[in-house]
C-alpha cells in the first residue's frame, strides 16, 4: 500500500529557510519560534562519557564476538551508534554529499521544479506538515522513495545537479547493502539466525531524505527537525563534513548531542525493528538543532520492509517474562499512518502498541 493522503490539507504558507536566512531578518517568525518547554538549551558541544557506541563493521564481519556483544549493547542501550569500516568507498559518500549540496544550493525557482506537496512525503520542501497553525521545523528536505521502483516518482528526481540521480542510484545501492549486512548481525546479536530479516522483508523499501539546516539567528527559540522516531526497521544518516553539530538523542531526560566522527555513519533503530524486538531494542527519539553561524547537511537513508508484510513480535522474543508488546499490522498501513501524522515525539508508534499498565 502506498502512502498517500486522503483528504486535501491546509498548511498555510511555508517559508523556504534558506530564503529567509538570506534576507537575514532581525527576528525569525513566529511559526518557527517553540513554545518555552520545546526550545532547546544551547550548551556547548563537549565530547562526553555520554558518546553513543561505535562499531566496527569490520571486526562484526570476522563474527568478532566481542564486537557482537557491543552491538547487542548499543542496540539495547542507546538505540544509536555510529559504525566505522562500513564497506562504502568514501568517494561514494563524498559524492553524495555534493551533490545533495550542490542541489540546497541551486535556486529556489529551480528546487521548485520538484515540490514536496501538502500531506506527502517526497520532493523539495517541508515534510509532515498538517495544519497552519503547526510549528515549522528549521529545515529544507528533499525526499525520494528509491526501492522499489513502484515507489519512486521520476517527476522528482531532479536534472541538476547533473549528476545527482547516478550518484544517489550508486550511493542508495551500497547504503542497502550496508543495511543487509547490519540487519544480519543485529540478528545474530539477538540469538536468531542471521538472514532472518531478509527473509521476512521481501523487497525492502528505501527512501532517501537529505536535511539542509541553515544557520539561524536564534538557535535557542528553534528546532531544525522535531523529535521524532523513524518509522523505518533501520536507519542509515550521514552527518555533512563540515556540518555543525546538531543531531540530539534522548537518554533518559537528556539531549545527548551525537559528535561526528569522521568517515563514520550514524545508525539507528527504527520503530519496525521495536516491534519486531518485542521492544527489546527500541527506536529512540531524537531531533535537530541549528546554530547560528554554521549550516548542516545529513543524508539519511530509512530502510523498511516491503509494504505488503505483515509483522508483529517474533516468535522467540515473547515469552512469560516478555509478553507481547505490540499487534500485528501490515507495514504499509503503517507507513501511511507514520506519514500521515506530524513528529511528535514516538507517539506514531502508540498505532502498534498493546496498551497495559505497565507498557511504556
Ligand atoms: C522522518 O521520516 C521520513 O521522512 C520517512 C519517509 C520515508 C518515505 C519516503 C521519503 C518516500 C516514500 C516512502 C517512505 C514512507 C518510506 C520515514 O520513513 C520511515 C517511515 C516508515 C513507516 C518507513 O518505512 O520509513
Ligand atoms: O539531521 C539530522 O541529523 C537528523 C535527521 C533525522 O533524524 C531524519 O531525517 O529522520
Ligand atoms: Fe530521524
């Protein structure tokens, strides 16, 4: 089933921010401005105790035990880790990151030429966007369906830069192959066989998202993206080179900045792979922040099974001390349901949860 919206939505007007940092106004407006427990608290961005885990994809591929313990850790723990020797030959990651530049940078009038529209999720503009009294995010998206073809709009793919639709096919081809790879150590991790998710998915679904925050005169009153979890099974985000710090999880009752290591990619659980867990790794919020002089660019790649699945908690993760958490559902039903409703923190998957008193 294919994400689309049903009735005709009105989200009143969108500003573009990047045209609204180049008129360089003394105030940002209204819409984008949090209310006071939303706003984010600029603190400077220490490396800390609390750094998310990193893996090493190599030693994970020598079946290193300790490595899989790490892995089982991070994923129960943190829900986020940044993988290094992930296999993607760096001048992919380079290109990609060009490209997506190089298109934030085209003009407006161009970027137009693929609009996002209300109450959907691809092209150029702002996502999950519902009313016209809902606050705007500090962010510029462009957004592709890739796999399978039956969900890529070729009207949205753009002619400039020239290069842009080879370098995302080649960059998408080799994201996928990192995230089979992860998804078969996440199971091993877990105590089952290694290609039980790729046997469960059929033809996985990916989508491609790249993320352009422009600086922003008051970093303390706006979020560049509202916390959400990802509805995906995994998610892959590569942080801009020269980007500023900006991707914040929730630990606890702490925003823990994620410091960019270089030639590492960022990974996280998505709400599927919960579900699927019986919640024994869990996807976790998380957001982003601006800063005031420096922009930031990510690429995010979300993985998920194919739409016409139907999942719900394995088998071998419930039993009489883990009881089944979540219903069965079909995935596209839960697709649309993830698209069709604004970020709001992990609320999306309230949709699969069996509520009992001492669910979370
Ligand atoms: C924050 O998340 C998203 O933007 C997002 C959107 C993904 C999609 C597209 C950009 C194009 C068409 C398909 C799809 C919905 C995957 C998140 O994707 C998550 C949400 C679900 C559900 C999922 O499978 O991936
Ligand atoms: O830009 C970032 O670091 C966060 C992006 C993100 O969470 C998303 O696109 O889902
Ligand atoms: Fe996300």
């Amino acid at each position: 089933m294919a994400p689309v919206p049903s009735l005709p939505i009105k989200v009143g007007h969108i500003d573009d921010v990047q045209e609204l940092r180049k008129a360089k106004p003394a105030t940002v407006p209204e819409r984008f401005i949090r209310d006071m427990a939303d706003r984010p608290k600029v603190v400077p961005n220490l490396s800390s105790s609390l750094d998310i885990p990193i893996i090493d994809l190599s030693k994970l591929m020598k079946t290193d035990k300790d490595e899989v313990l790490q892995l089982k850790t991070a994923c129960e723990e943190w829900g986020f880790f940044q993988v290094l020797n992930h296999g993607i030959d760096l001048n992919v990651v380079e290109d990609i990151e060009n490209v997506a530049k190089d298109f934030f940078m085209l003009p407006l009038q161009e970027k137009q030429k693929y609009p996002m529209a209300p109450g959907t999720v691809q092209g150029y503009g702002q996502a999950f966007v519902f009313s016209e009294n809902q606050k705007l995010d500090w962010c510029n998206m462009f957004a592709l369906g890739v796999e399978p073809p039956c969900i890529r709009n070729p009207k949205l793919w753009p002619s400039k830069p020239v290069n842009f639709r080879e370098t995302l096919e080649i960059y998408s081809r080799e994201v996928r192959k990192l995230c089979k790879t992860l998804l078969k150590y996440i199971a091993v991790s877990l105590g089952l066989k290694g290609d039980v998710f790729e046997e469960m998915f059929g033809v996985a679904v990916q989508a491609v998202r790249m993320n352009y925050y422009p600086p922003c005169s008051r970093p303390d009153l706006v979020l560049g993206l509202s916390p959400h979890s990802d509805g995906s099974a995994l998610t892959v985000l590569q942080q801009g080179k020269d980007s500023s710090v900006g991707l914040q999880i929730l630990k606890g009752q702490t925003w823990v900045p994620v410091q960019p290591i270089p030639n590492a990619l960022v990974i996280n659980i998505g709400d599927t792979l919960e579900v699927l867990t019986n919640g024994k790794y869990k996807s976790v919020e998380h957001r982003a922040v601006t800063h005031k002089e420096r922009d930031r660019l990510s690429i995010v790649t979300f993985y998920a099974p194919s739409y016409d699945i139907e999942l719900g908690p394995m088998a071998e993760l419930v039993d009489e001390k883990n009881p089944c958490r979540y219903r069965r559902y079909n995935h596209g039903e839960y697709s649309k349901h993830y698209v069709t409703n604004k970020l709001q923190g992990k609320r999306t998957l309230d949709f699969a949860k069996i509520q009992s008193k001492t669910s979370n």
